[in-house]
C-alpha cells in the first residue's frame, strides 16, 4: 500500500511508504487534537495529516466548503504553489528554512482525490495569509 503522510507545522513532509519508513518526532505527541487534520483515501491509498496550530479551526470557518472548487482547479493550483514550496526549500538563504523545511512530494500523474487537494490546497492559503507570504503572484483566495 503506498501512503503519503504530509505533517505540516510550518514545514511539510509527503513520505511514500513502499519506499521508506518514517518515525515521527515525539515532540508532536504534545500537539492539542484539533491541530491535527487528517484525511485518507483508502480506494487511492493517500493519506494526508496537517499539523498547524489554528489551521483546523480556520479550515471549518474561514475556508470556502467544499465543493466551491473544482477538483482540477485546485490540481492545477496545488501544482503551481508545490513547485513554489520545494524551490523555497531549497534556497535556504534567500526563504526562512523554519517555514520551508522539507519538500513535498505532490506527484501530477497521481490522481490523489478532492479531499486531499481540498486539504493541500486550504493549507497553503491559510499558509500564504498567515505567515504573510505569498508563494504565487495569484492572490489568496478564500
């Protein structure tokens, strides 16, 4: 089963299971509940987990419902600002490496399901609006 686990506080990490094993640091273990969102698809076998404090509350009040956005325009969208993110992750001078620690590995070919682009796509608005950073010349849209 290939599953993807994407933790996200401040930083994301996209780790295929088939191909290595992760342990996650313990000091997360102290991370309240409603900081954690997380979303699996077993037909598809993708699992997404975001940890941020705040994200979770934003997503259930702020974010547009789902079904607002098209599953394509958020692919399209999740694309465009993942290429962003790994390339700030690899300019350690010029981009916080606190924000951008790991890169994340948001294949096109793969058909990974609305949730978890509805998800994805969610996390780096609030990301973009909250740490005031702007990934794309695309306004945020929320």
């Amino acid at each position: 089963m290939k599953r993807i686990t994407q933790i996200l506080m401040m930083a994301i990490l996209l780790v295929s299971c088939g191909a290595s094993q992760t342990t996650v640091d313990n000091s997360t273990a102290d991370i309240p509940e409603e900081d954690v969102v997380r979303i699996a698809n077993d037909d598809i076998e993708y699992e997404i987990i975001i940890i941020e404090p705040g994200f979770n509350g934003w997503l259930n009040s702020i974010a547009r419902p789902k079904g607002y956005y098209s599953q394509s325009f958020m692919e399209t969208r999740n694309k465009i600002f993942v290429q962003e993110w790994n390339s700030r992750v690899l300019q350690v001078n010029r981009f916080d490496p606190n924000l951008y620690e790991m890169q994340i590995d948001y294949q096109p070919n793969i058909n990974y399901g609305y949730d978890v682009n509805y998800k994805l796509y969610n996390y780096f608005i609030y990301f973009q609006l909250t740490h005031n950073q702007k990934l794309t010349a695309l306004q945020p849209r929320i």
